[in-house]
C-alpha cells in the first residue's frame, strides 16, 4: 500500500517570505513523488517530481522540493511567494514498480497574503 | 492535442440518469487514468488503461461505473443510475507511455452534480 500526508490543511505566508508546504509518504520500494497546483476550477498542473539523483528537485514557477528518505518526506518550497501562488498544492507517491497510478494526498491550501 | 482536453466540462445530472464523461488524453500517450475528486479532498483512483486494455480497475466504487478505450486513444466514463454520491469532479490524466517516472498530466475536468 502506499499513502501520503499532508498534516496543513492550510499555509499562510506574507507576500516576498520563504513558504514551506508539508509532505510525507509511505511506499513499499522505492518512491516516485510528484507535486500539482490546482487553481479554482481547474485541472491539477504539474510542478515538480523526484524520480532519482539528487534530493534537492527543482521544477515551475521557482518552486523546488526536497526528498529526504530518512524522514520520507518530500516537502515542497519556494524563496519568496507570490500572491498568484494562492491555490491548493497536492503531493502525490507511487512506487517505481507495480501498480501505475499516483496515490495523493488531501491537499494543502495555500494562502499568500499581500 | 495540446493537453488533455474533458467534456462535458459541467454537468447536471437527476437522480437515476445515466452519464457518460468523455477524454481525450493528449495525442501519443499510451496510458490514460480516471480519477474522482470530491469537494475539498484529493483525487482518488478509479481505473488505468494502457493503450485499449483497462490493467486496473480497482478504484471503481461500484459496478454503476464503467470505463473503456476502445482504440487506445478517446476514453469515456459512464456512471449508470446515478446517485448523489457521485457529485464530484472527474478528472481523467494521460502519460506518454506505461513507465512508472513519466509525468502524467490531467485534464481540467468534468464536474458532475447529481440533483
């Protein structure tokens, strides 16, 4: 079985501040893990995903993540946040073999205030 | 296409109606998925098609729901009787080819209302 944990509902950040939004996960084998952005009524759109080589993944919009096995978690950053980057952030996990399809976690809000 | 691309993209639907949800994964890609996401949750898993044949259809909730590929390209969702419980939105995502690292890419959805 695989699963992921987002433990924030929801993140608030001031505009121009570092933001940090929380995943962990759990897989039997190796993980593939991937992070999407869903805006209002839309689609999820992806943003980044660690698959081997080096823990720290950089991806859109200047948001990056960093895998960390120990911890098995797999958190998602940015330098310095942007109203725009106001929307619900998924993290999801599957493993690098057997089954196809992502597992994700509930979503995070994020909220950047100006 | 230029990405996968849903219809209808709103729909309402009475009580006891059947439904049927239509995916055009982007052109090329091999591997298709159906996901159901309710308000305020994570998508969730319903079936998995590489080329025309369903290898996965664990996430199906009940036998109301099926899906089919017939030519490895367009996919449909059908939900037959619908129940409220089906209000949610359904996203369907593609992906080059069956490997296990390649990015998969979602549609912006069908949301299904059942009145």
């Amino acid at each position: 079985a695989q699963s992921v944990a987002q433990p924030e509902d929801q993140v608030n950040v001031a505009e121009g501040n570092p933001l940090t939004v929380k995943c962990t996960y759990s897989v039997s084998g190796n993980p593939y893990l991937f992070w999407y952005v869903q805006y209002p009524n839309r689609g999820l759109q992806f943003l980044l995903k660690y698959i081997t080589g080096d823990n720290l993944v950089k991806g859109s919009y200047g948001f990056e993540a960093e895998f960390n096995k120990s911890q098995t978690s797999f958190h998602l950053k940015k330098p310095s946040a942007l109203v725009s980057d106001s929307a619900l952030y998924f993290c999801a996990v599957k493993r690098d073999t057997g089954r196809r399809a992502l597992t994700f976690g509930s979503g995070t809000r994020l909220q950047v205030q100006p | 296409g230029a990405g996968v691309s849903q219809s209808p993209r709103y729909k309402v639907a009475k009580r006891g109606q059947d439904v049927a949800l239509r995916c055009d994964p982007i052109s090329g890609h091999v591997s298709l998925f159906w996901y159901q996401q309710a308000l305020g949750q994570g998508p969730e898993f319903l079936t998995y098609f590489q080329n025309e044949a369903q290898l996965d259809k664990s996430g199906l909730p009940s036998d109301r729901f099926f899906a089919e590929r017939p030519e490895g390209s367009v996919s449909t969702l059908k939900i037959q009787r619908t129940q409220q419980e089906d209000s949610a939105v359904y996203l369907c995502a593609s992906s080059i080819q069956g490997a296990e690292g390649n990015t998969i890419y979602f549609g912006e959805g069908s949301w299904l209302t059942v009145v």
